[in-house]
C-alpha cells in the first residue's frame, strides 16, 4: 500500500485546489492524475467541459448570499442574508461589492456596499445599485415591509454614498414577514430592454404598495409587478403565479419563470412564458377552471425555484447562448431550458447545466463573465459559515474588459447596442438615456430603422428611442411598424407607456388583430387593452375561441401544466375586455357567433348592468345550451373575491377549489339568487343536479341547492409512535454525528426503506403519492427538495430546522376545544387539520381563538432509533428517490 507523509498530502490537496483541471504528479515512482469536477472548494460539482469555474468567493466574504448582480464593468454586488427565510433578527444583512482587477477568477477588492436586511433583488445600472429588501422599525425590531429602493455611488468607491431613496414602499404584506419571515415574499428583480423593472412577487402578494408618483397597488398573491427606474408607472404585469423568485428576459421582452411547489398540494415547480396581463391561476383557478388560464410550458415535479437569467451574450458558445437559464435550489441545479416560438409562445426542452449546491441566483457581465451564488447548506435562517460565489467562463473564451459607458461618445455608444452581449447594449441604452436627446435621438432612430441589423440590435434601438422621444417619437414608431420584420416590438413599444398613447389611432392595432402572425396579433390585443378605448370591444369579441376550451369534468384536476397555444389569443382578448369594462358589447354579443367569447369575459364582470343584461339574455333565449352558459356565468357572479386587505394569507396548502379564495356576495347577488331559484324550482331531478353541481363548484353556499363537496375524510392508521420510539437498536445507541458519518457511506435499499417507510410510522403524518389524503409534510417530492444529509438529519432531529409551512399549529376554538396537528387545507373561512394519530378536523374560522406555531416540529424525536444503520440508509435512500 503507497504510503504518503502528511506535508506531501498537503502538498497534493494545494495543488488539486488551485488547478483547474487535473494534476499529473509522481509519488515514489508512481504516476497519478487527479480529475476534478470542480476547479476549487467550494465549487460546482459538475458543468459542461465547455466552461471553466473558478471559486470566486467564499463564506468568508459571502456567508449566506441571497442573490446578485454584476454590473456590466464586473462588479459583483451579493445580497448576504443572515436572516434566511425564516429568521427574525435584524441587523443581519448586507449588499458586499467584489472587485477581480486581474481577471484570474477570484477577487481582490471587496467593500460593503450598504447594510440592508434580507436583501432579495439586485441590479446594477451605471452609478445606481437597486436593492429590493425588507424593512424594519429600528425601535422594534419587527418588519413593515418590503422596499425597492436605490443607492447610488457617485464617486465609484464601492461603498454607498448615502440612505437609499425608496422607488416602491410596501411591495409585500408585512404581517406575513413578521409572522413567517420573507420565505413567501417579493423577491427577484431585472431591467429588460425597455427600461423598465421587472419584479417578481411571491405568494404573500402586498395590500397598498405605493410608488413615487402616489399610484398605489394591491395584489392578491403571486406574479409580476414592473415600474420604471424613477419609481413611478408602477402597474401588474402578470398575476397568478405561487413563489417566483426571479424573471429572464430576452432581447425581444420575452419573459420567463420558474416556479416553486406547494408542498404536495398539487402546483410544482413550473417553466412559464409570462404574458403581459395574463392570468395563471394559481391558486383558485388552476385546478377545476383551467380553461380560463394561460397554463404553463411544462411540469417539473418538486423543487424551489430561484434566480434566473436569459443568457445573451456571443462570447459563450451558442448551444449556451441565447437561452434561459434558471437556477433551482431545492434541486442543487441550474438548468437551460431550450425556448422554440411556437404560435403567440414557446415549447421548451429542460437540460441540466451547472449544479451548484443550493443555488440562488445567476449574472454575467459585459465581457461574459458569469457568477452563481450558492446558499450552500446555510439553513432556513441563515449561516456565517455557509455560501460562496463562483465566476464561469467558457474554456476557448478571452477577457476583454469592457469600457466604462460614461466616458463613451454618441457614436461608441452607437456601437455598443450593435453588440451581442445584452448586458453591453442595455447599458450603453442607460447611458444613451442619461444624455441630453438631442444629442442621441437621430442616432439611435437611425439604428431602429436600418433593416440589415440583426433583430436585437434594431429591439435595443426601437426600445431605446422609445425612451427617448416619449410622446414625440410616436409617429415615427407607427411608420416603422410597416416593417413586417420589427412590427411585434413596434406595435409593444407604442403602448408600452400608457402616458404616451393619447394621440396613438386606435385602428393601428384593429388592423394588427388580423395580422398572419399570431405574436403580432397578440401584442395588439394587449394594445388596445392599453390604449382603453371600449370602442374595440367588438373586434376584440371576434377572438376565436378554440375547441380546448371547455372546463374540466366534475372531480377532475384541468390541465394546467400542459401548454395550449390556442388558448392564448382569446384569454388575452378576454383580459382586455375586461380590462376596458366592455359590458355593453359583451352582453350584446350573448347569442351570437361570438357569444363563447362574450360570456367568458362576463365572468369576471362584477357589474349590475352586466348583471342585468345576463338575464335579460337568459329570459330571451330559446336555445338549451346558451341557456345553461348563461346560468353558469350567472352563478360565477353570484360571489366576488373580497377585497384584500393584507390581514390573511393563504399558507402553503390553500383551499384550491376556486374560483374564488375568499368570497363574499355583492349587490346583485340577491338578483342571481333569485333567478337560480326560479329556475331551480321549475326543475326536474335531472335539472336540479345541475344547480347542485353549479352550487358546489362555484361555492355559493345556497343551501337549497345541496352540492357541497366533502372536504376531508378520517384515514385509519393504527401506529404505536411511542412503542418505535422507545425500542432502541443501533441509531438510538450511536451519537447523531456517528450515524450521520455512517450514512454517508452506506447506500441503503429503497425497497427495503419502502417498507420502514410504514413500519417506522412515517405513514401516520406523511403521504407518497399525490392520491393520497394530505397529511402532514408531503413526502413525494422531498428528493427534490433535500439531499441525502438533509433528509437524514431531518429524521434525526426534526425541530432543528422545521420547513417552510411544515410547522405544528395549536388552536383554541369555541367551546372550549384545542387543537394540535399539520394544516393540510385552508380557506377563508375553514381549514383542514390532522393531528399525529390521523384524526382529522375541520374547524370553521370564524371558531378560531387563538392559533400558535408551535417551535417544535409534529414529528417527535427518535423514531429511527429502533433501526440498524443500513435500515435507516435504506429509508434515506427511498424517501431521496421520491422526486415526481
């Protein structure tokens, strides 16, 4: 057996840490090649051969990093948050700026930037650094809120020049940050080559965000806010979303999403092409009334979802290029995902890419240079002990610093937006917008309109003139949208700014509704809904309707992760309806060849006139079928979401059954209700079914109707927790560092763990299979969630770190009862709890005196004790591989 001294050991383990590759060397005689997947420590564990990663930074500099930016000179700008998820304590985060002045991968200057709190958004844009985070009262303690707001370094020392100026205040519902912290929250931000700022908002959604013109907005959970970089024009672009944490966006203002799970409650992890003003369900409409969403591009069992960044840059090589690329922290993984144009939106193929331990978020700079920060195991609440940053580069690629814009000319910059880095052509547009427009308009018109640029280059101008010219600049826009080959991102620039649209012809966009392409026809429908005018109500209406729009069948779970191009056109027509109140022409159009369309609109018109015209059309018509669609939609207006108020949250298992959360009627409820009457009374059996089937899917609660579903039943399961507990074998006899070295080592059988699965108890507090009664943590998907280690030391000892929504509740009700268990189902006015023997309870809210998350977890300690190394090997190694 060869036998090496310590020293040359070290020897070995220095030179394997710095060299990129391998290491060829020779010990008494013999010759060895050490192979790396990574080229440092902490790395990547594995990437293409294509790239080469270097160990950028590491906890030392980095502890828990939430997100970054690069600015495009290549300074790093990494948001440490020690408070996590689920911490409270303030005082505890910042932004850091990391310098590598030679280019050889590792840094050499850092700074702190700013001190922020759960820092959970960066951009980097000329002297401007802007920071979404969250808030705190200083006297207190406790969080207000969730904040965008920007610092600024005028001198270029890396540090902050003074108190951030806030753009967005109140951009996340702070009782649910006080209550949970920022796991849920608002998180990711990115410019797209509009200038605007994109900002993805999780599930706690927010109730009065305000901005700096005084627009205020309340969003009722997830999904895509955008504002401009002075804080004002604050609107929704996208809603219907669970926990996005990031957006990527392409040169044409394609956006992209990756999801997260809810836990077992049915909505995974999710690719999604975000349509401005489209609706995508979550979490009322994407079970039982899928029809009425854009659903996503594809399905991808568990995970977490996390930063996300369009690769566009021609120094990479192009099977990397020209993609999205979306980092996922449950999974350890950054993914590409190949976007192909498919009608109005795309098909997609997932490829595993660079895995990275507990990623969090993607840049690159103007010169290709990537960065990927990676969580690393730092807990729900944070750690100074865990994280670190990793530059990527192609191997075949050359530095070349790019120039500070500042110091450029018109005509440098001129340049620069012909580049193919998108990262060098927006900032060479930041830079263009800063400079008086004189100056700058001509040139930058000259570039939109020269048909032999390539596409990016002439979006980068149009967008970029856009901006400049505001109001003055339209017409030219409208000439140039005679140009088939740019028409989609002209027609999207005009209306882009509803500010300017005064003086934009409504028939511009009628005409594009009858374009041959559907991306052009779909930016025209978003159009009119922009420029408000209820005159295009009637060509809306025309909006073919397709086949698969019909609703999922009593009891069934509706397609909402399979893509369906064709529904696309005529939700967003519906949207824009909607939008424009089009009332009037929607109830004129009942009964006619476009009366699919017109009643699909109606439903989300909460409208005494609408109202109204509905049974006046029901009274007129002779038709069977339209007589049911009418009764339908007027059972869909019976109730209205209430108004959010940012005093209740939906947790991590919501009631899905929709089509509202927390309803309430309204002033035509009475109206409907008689109607529903009439026509239930004059029923036979066959007909009154219908009305029972009516009553439970839309939930009205007429009780003379019947239909209401049933909400959970009791599952038997006769286990002896204290019995397991108590029987000690191998585990319960070793320290939990002991086994927890032996599980490294021994691979376990799954089959084996399968049946320890239910013989250990697991069975009382989890379900497998999504068929399955919900029951406390859903453990179908925890592969994808946790590693091996994870899901160890969560047997071990399960109140060291609860998961996000896996926490015990106790509740005092009335009548003097208590309740102690897993919420497996909540609503506004109900929620389902099962305790650890398996009763299961539904308590009615309004019953509810006090509810506390308990600190300790449900399941108790020591239930592996009974158990030799390799049976609990085994179990790890089953509960791993449930990753659907």
């Amino acid at each position: 057996m060869l036998k090496i001294t310590l020293s040359l050991f070290s020897v070995l383990l220095f030179l394997f840490w710095f060299n990129p590759l391998q290491i060829d060397t020779t010990v008494n005689g013999d010759k060895y090649v050490m192979s790396s997947k990574a080229d440092s420590l902490p790395n990547a564990a594995s990437y293409p051969a294509e790239l080469k990663l270097t160990h950028f930074a590491g906890s030392a500099l980095t502890p828990s990093p939430s997100c970054l930016a690069v600015a495009a000179t290549g300074e790093v700008y990494v948001g440490i948050d020690m408070i996590g998820s689920l911490g409270k304590e303030i005082g505890k985060g910042k932004i850091v700026r990391l310098v590598d002045t030679d280019n050889d991968g590792k840094v050499d200057k850092n700074t702190v930037f700013a001190i922020v709190d759960n820092p959970r958004g960066i951009i980097a844009n000329r002297d401007q650094v802007f920071v979404l985070h969250t808030t705190f009262s200083k006297e207190t303690g406790i969080a207000t809120g969730m904040d965008l707001v920007v610092f600024e370094d005028k001198d270029g020392d890396g540090i902050a020049d003074g108190p951030s100026k806030p753009l967005i205040q109140n951009i996340s519902s702070p009782k649910f940050i006080q209550t949970r912290g920022t796991d849920h929250a608002t998180n990711g931000i990115r410019m797209g080559i509009d200038g605007w700022i994109y900002i993805a908002v999780g599930d706690f959604g927010f109730h009065g965000a305000v901005d700096r013109s005084g627009t205020k907005l309340t969003m009722l959970g997830g999904g895509i806010v955008r504002v401009r970089p002075d804080g004002t024009e604050m609107e929704i672009y996208t809603h219907g979303m669970r926990n996005i944490y990031d957006v990527a966006i392409d040169p044409y203002m394609n956006i992209f999403t990756r999801g997260n799970t809810n836990d077992g409650g049915g909505w995974n992890i999710r690719f999604s092409n975000q349509i401005q003003s489209g609706e995508y369900g979550y979490p009322v409409l994407f079970q039982h009334f899928t029809e009425e969403i854009i659903p996503a591009l594809v399905d991808l069992g568990g995970g977490s979802g996390t930063g996300a960044l369009f690769m566009d840059d021609d120094t990479w090589p192009a099977k990397y290029n020209n993609v999205p690329m979306m980092a996922d922290w449950g999974r350890n993984q950054l993914y590409i995902h190949r976007v192909k144009a498919d009608g109005p939106s795309f098909t997609q193929q997932e490829e595993d890419f660079i895995k990275l331990s507990q990623i969090t978020d993607i840049d690159v700079d103007a010169s290709g240079r990537a960065y990927l920060s990676a969580w690393d195991g730092a807990g729900y609440s944070g750690s100074d002990a865990k994280g670190f940053v990793v530059r990527a580069v192609p191997q075949q690629w050359t530095y070349k610093a790019f120039a500070d814009v500042k110091k450029a000319s018109v005509k440098q910059l001129i340049t620069v937006l012909k580049s193919g880095s998108g990262v060098a052509r927006l900032a060479a547009q930041q830079e263009l917008l800063n400079r008086p427009a004189k100056s700058t308009t001509a040139a930058v018109w000259k570039l939109a309109a020269d048909k032999k640029l390539p596409l990016y280059t002439r979006s980068a101008g149009i967008f970029t003139y856009a901006q400049l010219a505001g109001e003055s600049g339209i017409a030219n826009l409208i000439k140039l949208s005679e140009d088939e080959a740019v028409r989609e991102l002209t027609l999207r620039a005009i209306t882009d700014r509803k500010a300017f649209t005064k003086n934009v012809p409504t028939e511009l966009y009628l005409k594009a509704l009858n374009d041959p392409s559907p991306r052009v026809r779909l930016i025209a429908e978003i159009g009119l809904g922009r420029l408000g005018r209820v005159e295009a109500a009637q060509a809306l209406l025309q909006t073919k309707v397709p086949a698969s729009f019909v609703a999922p069948a009593k009891g069934v779970e509706g397609p909402h992760a399979t893509p369906n191009q064709a529904i696309i056109l005529p939700h967003i027509a519906v949207r824009s309806l909607v939008s424009l109140n089009a009332v009037d022409a929607c109830v004129a159009a009942i009964g006619t060849e476009n009366s699919t369309i017109a009643l699909w609109a109606l439903r989300y018109m909460h409208d005494d006139k609408a109202v109204k015209g509905l049974i006046a059309a029901y009274d007129k018509a002779t038709d069977a079928k339209l007589k049911s669609e009418i009764l339908n939609t007027l059972s869909r207006l019976y109730k209205k979401e209430a108004d959010y108020d940012g005093s209740w949250w939906w947790s991590t298992r919501p009631d899905t059954h929709g089509p509202y959360y927390k309803a309430i009627t309204w002033e035509s409820s009475a109206a409907i209700k008689d109607i529903l009457t009439r026509e239930f009374n004059k029923a036979d059996a066959a007909g009154k079914q219908f009305f029972a089937d009516l009553n439970a899917k839309h939930r009205m609660d007429i009780t003379e109707f019947g239909g209401d579903e049933v909400l959970a039943v009791k599952e038997e399961v006769k286990v002896d927790l204290e019995k397991i507990r108590n029987k000690k074998g191998q585990v319960g006899e070793s320290s939990i560092e002991d086994v927890m070295l032996a599980m490294a080592k021994i691979p376990g059988n799954a089959a084996l763990g399968k049946e320890l699965f239910t013989q250990q108890g697991c069975i009382a507090c989890h379900s497998i299979s999504k068929g399955e009664a919900m029951k406390g943590p859903f453990m179908g998907q925890i592969g994808s969630i946790m590693n091996r280690e994870q899901i160890a030391e969560s047997i071990l000892k399960p109140n060291a770190s609860i998961s996000q929504g896996f926490a015990s509740v106790l509740i005092n009700a009335k009548g003097d009862k208590s309740y102690m268990g897993f919420v497996t189902s909540e609503s506004a006015d109900r929620l389902v709890l099962r305790d650890i023997t398996g009763q299961v309870y539904t308590i009615k809210t309004k019953d509810i005196i006090s509810r506390q998350e308990l600190e300790d977890s449900m399941m108790p300690s020591g239930l592996a004790n009974s158990l030799s190394y390799e049976e609990l090997a085994s179990l790890i190694t089953f509960l791993y591989e449930q990753k659907k």
